[in-house]
C-alpha cells in the first residue's frame, strides 16, 4: 500500500525569530516541538511539506545556514526548550535529515544563527552561535565529517541575549558575533587569535534590543539594523578604516557622526575598521519584533542601482518598508501594510520573499500575512497564505459529503478546511473559514449537515451553529460546489462578534455597522466579500464567522464530547464528570433543540460516543473503562418510541485502563474501543443481532492507542468481510490494519498490518482523533482512501492512502 500526506494545517510557535524565508524560497518556522517546512509556491498558493521532529519541546527559533557568494542554503538551525539546538541539512531527495545536536547548555536555548564559510576558515565549514536562558552564548564550530564541537562559551554574568547573528567582517573571511544582551547594548565578537574576543559596544538604545539583521553593500561594508521594543530602529554602518564603499553617503559638515574604531590581529598584520551610526528610525508605536534587509542589496547594489530597503514590523500590528531619501539619506516610510482588525495581537517577525517582491509576517497567533507586489500597479495585495490551528487540535469531523473537514482546538476555534478547485484540475487544500472564535478552550464538534454543526467547549453550554449566505456562495465558487439542497433558503448574509460577547451574532441583508464619533476601538463587524479563492488571514479572522443558532443548557459541568446521528436528527452531548448523574449522556431533537433524554449508564466522563451508520445505535465509552450501546426503538420522527435504551455494556476484564476512542464499520455489524494500556478490541455481534455477550477480537500495541477510525467503505470491493482500520496512539504514531473477523481461535489472524506513520509523517504528540472521509463509490476507486488527522501537536492532516 502507500500513503501519502496531502495536507498539512499548522500554525508559527509564538515566539520571536520561529521563522526564516531562504533564498531557496523554503520557509521553514517551528510549529510545536517540529519545524515545519513550507514551500510558497507548491499549489500557486504554498503547501507544507514537511513536518520534522527531534526536539522534544517547543522549538524557539529557526534560521537557514547562511552562504556566501548568495548558494541557496541547504542547512538550518533550530533551538528548543529542550535545552539544545538542533542542525539540519538537505539530502539528494530533497528530504532534511538531523545530522547533529548541539548539546551544553543548562536552559531553553533561545536563538542561535549560522554561517557557511565558502573558503574554510581555519579549517571551519560551518559556525553556529547559541544563547539560553543560562546567560551563556556558545559557539559551535563543524569540520565536514565530524560532529559539532563547542569551541567557546560566552558568560554574560547576569544577562541575557536576545538576539544574535553570525555573518563576517567586510572583505575579509573572518567570522563576526553580534549579539543583544539586556542591558539594552549591542556586543560584537570577533575571532582574535584563539578564541572570540569582545572588540566594541554599541550603545543608543534605551529599551531592550529585539531584533537585527544585517546585510552587506558589494562586500565593502556591512550596514547592521537593530529595533527595541520602543519602537526605534538603529541603523550602523561597520567598514574597513579609510575605505570609502560604493555605496556610503556623503555626509555633511552638520551631520559626522562619531566612529568607534577597532583592531582585529592576524599575527603578522593588524585589520582596522570603523563602525559608526548611520541613521535613528523612529518607526513604531510598539514594540519592534522583526527587522529584514531587502534580499537584493548584496547583489544588486554595484554603483547604487539597487536603493537601499529596510522591512520591519511591530506589535502595533503594522509592517514598514523604509528606504532613504536620495538627496538627504533620511529614511521615510514607503509602504505600509497591516493594521488588521479581528483579533490579532500584533506582528512577531516579518521576512522579505528571495526576489523581494513577496512579505510575510506572523503574530502571535501563529498565523501567516503575505503580500505580493503587483508590478502593474506598484501596490502590495494580500496573498493566500498557509496556516492552522497554534493549540491542541483536539477533535475533528468530516460534513456528511466529505467535501470540508471541521476541526476545534484549544486555541479557542473552530476551522473549515476544503479543496480549492481551478481551471485546469488545479486541486489544493486550504482553511476556507473560521466559523467560531470563541472564549473558551474548544473540546469536541458534531456535525448535522453540510451547513450545520453543533460544538462544546470548557464551558457547560452546547452552541449549534449555521452557515452564512456569504460562506455558503464562496464555498460554491472556490469549492466548484454546484448542486446544493440549501440553496434559496433564507438565511443571515454574515455574523460578527458583539464586544465582551461569547455569541456569533448574525447579520442580515441591509444591517451596516453601527460606529459613533467616540468609538475609538470599534469591534470588527462582518464585511460580505467575493471570494474566488481561498480568504487571507484578515478575512479569516472577520468574514467568516457563522452565525449561532441555539445554545443548549443541560449539563452540570464543562461539555467533553457530541456526536450526531447520520441523518441529522440527533445530537448527543456528554460532559465531565465523576458521578452516575453527571455522567449521563443527553439527547437533543435537532428540529425543536428540546431536550428528548437523559441516558445512564456511565460513572465516570464519557469520552467518545457514536451512532452507528444506520442510526440504530448509539455506542459510548468512557473513563470508566466500560463502553455502553444504546438501541433506538422505533422508526416515527418525533415520537417518543425514537428513544434509545441501553441494551449491552462491556465485559469489565476487557480494558484494564481509560477507553480514549471508538468507531462504528461501515456496515454497523462491528466497533472499536482502543485504551490507555494500548489495546484496540474489535466487537462484533454474538449471536445474531445481539450485543449482551458480543465476540471480541483484541489487538496489543506498544504505546497508548488514543484514537480509532474504521474506513468508510471495504477495503476489499464487495466482500463485506474486509476493513480498514486506522489507529493512533499517545507517541503520535499511526497505524493502518486491515481486519477480517475469525474464529476464536485465530485471533491473531484477524488482524493484519499494512504500514506505519512515523512521527514526521504523522504526528510527533499524541493523536487525538482519526476520520476517514465519506466517499462516493460511483466516482472513486474503491481502493482508494482518505483520512484525517489531528494531534496535541496542534497539527491537522489529511492522508491518501491507496491499497
């Protein structure tokens, strides 16, 4: 068989420099304790192609190898909370393999950067510097063929560095550390005989350093930015004393700034270079995270064709592109973009494309913002960018057509993914909506139909929900949806957020914003827009709420799971608990939202439930370590025979710790729990029709099995007697099984395995839930299938997998 990842969702780590765009136009950033690599232009939108795990904590930083002569990096470095840095390179079949961990420091490791010499420096291919949280700095040197040897640690007493960069002094190979402690100054260290000696200081900023980047004009100078978190950025120009570059100003008599002057020792010769200020931007009105030179000046600047362009973002949610005026050098302010509304807290990085004709910056949300310039115009566009969830993803479900897949997390949202569909068979996935931004960690989704579901979170009331007008015309246009039984029905054009509300409030045809002249802060408001493609992160986080429909108030304590019946005339909702009363299971007439019944059976929290495909009957599992069925009597809408009766409970001896999971097969003849003390059982009916002493065909697992997923149709064409089971387990691995039920005997027969996901191929934390898609027959291989995933990782997945 062969399974391949056709969608990764995830979010930036929150941190500072947790992303770097290469001149291979890789964007790699942390995302969990993995670093995620993101290619801008697979699919024309971007698409993440790799998820690599070694660290076993969240990832703080991500920097590409810098090369000389501008050679496209193959290597980066990445830090963790782990206490090390991690270095990585590419291979021949463009996968990127963990070559060395760099292991010494006591702390988190907060930043580390790199350089690839293309001469090597007294024997020295790559130097990497490392700062913790254990006021130390390390720098690492690395021979070809051998591991990375720590050749220096940096005490800093008392303080700490915030940033650091590795680049060299201006015609010369000789490496140079720059470093921003905080005591708001800026240190550089030069290699000096045998070891890294501190050569100067500088001194300017009254708030801690944040951020620098450098770059470099035709080699002759280094021109180094620095950005604190009061808004101002600094501009130092370092060159080699009484060189005069291509690219330096004159100054006038008003304006000569000081030149601090240093020596670098070669034994048989001294270097002299003067380093002085070059310009004071005051840019921001809050803190500056990101700072980017334009990746063409190094190149392109011969003779000042090429002017200079400075990028830099800032907390007050805005990205600036600065460039000098010609005649006078003073740095104004060219291009602004940003101030988003919705929710977002402010920028925490921004990074300029290869060809400088793309930006990108990240908040603190994890979510990506991408302009591209529009050479016709001269106008930068927002550009569709990838992203996900930045918390626990921690339940998904598939609407009944398999044509979007709805996932909720413990950063507060639920998402809608669906494919994008372009002339020409162009197929990608993407987040086409944010249905729900909520105030409440999110904890499970059911599903009713297309255009409505129902959600819980830590709070003890249940929220169903509808789709918009405006979703619902967009999902038809970049969705290639046609046939649609809603269409024509009245319904609200949008939803908005009322301020200090939890509610999506719906917005009808003719209702505009209401804003008055004292309205300093007004509170995002639906906006309908046309959409063709997938929404950028602004529209995301204000146009595509859906509205709420029905609150349900029932339970006790904080809801911990729903389901819904196949025809969407039921929902279930559980919440936690440590009693028989709190435990029980309600049901709710999904026309009227009255409650229909209370059912018991449970003493501890349910953790799953599940109707079976045909609706018959309702399957829970609990903390208890027992699992129930609940049988449906009758066939007449709204009649009270509709009311479901337990009529079988699990052999106590069958899990020995805490159910995680269940799942119906296709045909409703069999299910599956799976357990903390990592077995899966398969039931079936014994005798016929009956569940009170069902057959059991258990399998044993190395690791915890956290979530289980039968496959939606049979793995074996008609024969009824072949599924396809997929199991995901606390290690972040996933199993695929296929199961064929037999004697008692033969057991171990039933059960064969067919592959195993890794943890870069699937998840690297445990596995929260697994859905295979719905299918139609008529129009796909009956051998192929598709199935979701999601993890503690804060990663959703989407897997073909072809038997």
């Amino acid at each position: 068989m062969a399974v391949e990842t056709i969608y990764t969702s995830c979010a930036c780590n929150w941190s500072r420099h947790s992303i770097d765009w290469g001149s291979n136009n890789l964007i790699c950033f942390g995302a969990c304790n993995s670093v995620a690599l993101c290619n801008p232009e697979k699919n024309t939108s971007g698409s993440i192609t790799h998820t690599l795990c070694h660290h076993s904590k969240p990832v703080n930083s991500v920097r590409w190898i810098k090369t000389e002569n501008n050679v496209e990096e193959f290597e980066f470095v990445s830090t963790s909370c782990d206490c090390t840095a991690s270095f990585w390179r590419k291979e021949s079949d463009d996968t990127y393999k963990h070559v060395s961990s760099l292991n010494g420091h006591k702390k988190d490791v907060i930043i580390a950067d790199g350089l690839r010499l293309s001469n090597s420096y007294e024997n020295v291919s790559v130097i990497i510097a490392s700062a913790s949280i254990d006021s130390t700095i390390k720098v690492w040197h690395f021979n070809e063929g051998d591991e990375f040897t720590c050749f220096q640690t940096l005490d800093l007493k008392d303080e700490l560095c915030f940033e650091i960069r590795v680049c060299r002094l201006p015609k010369t190979s000789i490496p140079l550390i720059i470093c921003a402690n905080t005591d708001c100054k800026i240190y550089l260290f030069v290699k000096n005989q045998d070891e890294y000696a501190k050569l100067n200081t500088l001194q300017g900023h009254e708030e801690f350093v944040r951020t620098i980047d450098t770059t470099y004009i035709d080699s002759n100078e280094l021109l180094i930015a620095s950005g604190d978190q009061g808004g101002q950025i600094r501009i130092w120009r370092l060159s080699p004393q009484g060189n005069k570059a291509a690219g330096s100003r004159e100054q006038s008599e008003d304006y000569k700034p000081e030149e601090m002057t240093f020596c670098v020792n070669r034994g048989d010769s001294d270097l002299h270079f003067a380093i002085a200020i070059e310009s004071v931007i005051l840019a921001h009105d809050g803190m500056i995270n990101g700072l980017k030179w334009h990746p063409k000046l190094a190149t392109d600047m011969g003779g000042l064709h090429q002017p200079l362009k400075l990028l830099s973002c800032s907390m007050d949610k805005s990205m600036v592109l600065w460039e000098p005026e010609p005649q006078s050098g003073v740095w104004l302010e060219s291009v602004r973009v940003g101030e988003i509304g919705g929710n977002s807290m402010g920028f925490y990085g921004c990074k300029f494309g290869p060809k400088g004709t793309s930006i990108l910056a990240y908040s603190k949300q994890g979510s990506f913002h991408l302009w591209g310039l529009n050479k016709d115009t001269g106008s930068w566009e927002p550009k569709v960018a990838v992203g996900g969830h930045f918390n626990s993803v921690v339940d998904i479900q598939w609407e009944p057509f398999g044509e979007f897949l709805l996932s909720v997390s413990c950063d507060q949202t639920t998402r809608l993914h669906a494919q994008w569909r372009r002339e020409g068979g162009k197929v990608s996935w993407h987040e086409i909506a944010r249905p729900q931004i909520h105030g409440h960690d999110m904890s499970c989704i059911a599903v009713l139909s297309r255009y409505k579901f129902a959600s819980g979170s830590e709070e003890k009331v249940g929220r169903v929900f509808e789709a918009p007008k405006n979703f619902i015309e967009n999902f038809h246009r970049i969705c290639k949806v046609k046939e649609d039984s809603y269409e024509g029905l009245p319904v609200p054009r949008g939803a908005s957020i009322p301020s200090l509300g939890l509610s999506n409030k719906a917005v009808y045809e003719g209702h505009e914003e209401k804003t008055t002249g004292k309205n300093e802060y007004p509170e995002p408001y639906f906006t309908p827009v046309d959409l063709y493609e997938p929404p950028t992160e602004e529209h995301l986080m204000q146009n595509t709420l859906w509205p709420e429909v029905q609150k349900l108030y029932g339970h006790g304590y904080e809801i911990f799971c729903m389901a819904a019946s196949h025809d969407g005339s039921t929902l279930a909702s559980a919440c936690k608990s440590t009693s028989l009363q709190h435990a029980s299971i309600i049901l709710w007439d999904a026309k009227s939202w009255k409650l229909v019944q209370k059912l018991e059976s449970h003493s501890l929290t349910v953790t799953q439930m599940a109707f079976s495909p045909d609706d018959k009957y309702l399957l829970s599992v609990s903390r208890d370590r027992r699992w129930s069925i609940f049988q449906k009597n009758g066939n007449g809408a709204g009649d009270s025979s509709e009311i479901y009766r337990l009529v079988a409970l699990s052999p106590k001896t069958a899990h020995s710790r805490i159910i995680w999971s269940c799942s119906w097969s296709y045909d409703s003849k069999h299910f599956v729990t799976c357990s903390r003390e990592g077995k899966a059982i398969v039931w079936g009916m014994c005798p016929e029709k009956e569940w009170n002493n069902p057959k059991m065909w258990p399998l044993k697992l190395s690791d915890s099995v956290t979530a289980a997923a039968f496959a939606t149709h049979s793995a074996y064409g008609d024969d009824s007697r072949g599924y396809l089971i997929a199991l995901g387990t606390e290690g972040g691995l996933i199993y695929i099984y296929t199961w064929q039920p037999t004697e008692e005997n033969e057991i171990e027969k039933s059960w064969k395995h067919l592959s195993t996901l890794n943890n870069e191929t699937s998840h690297h934390k445990t596995v929260r839930r697994l859905a295979f898609r719905p299918i139609n027959k008529t129009c796909h291989d009956i051998r192929n299938f598709q199935f979701a995933s999601c993890g503690d990782d804060h990663i959703v997945k989407i897997y073909n997998v072809t038997l």
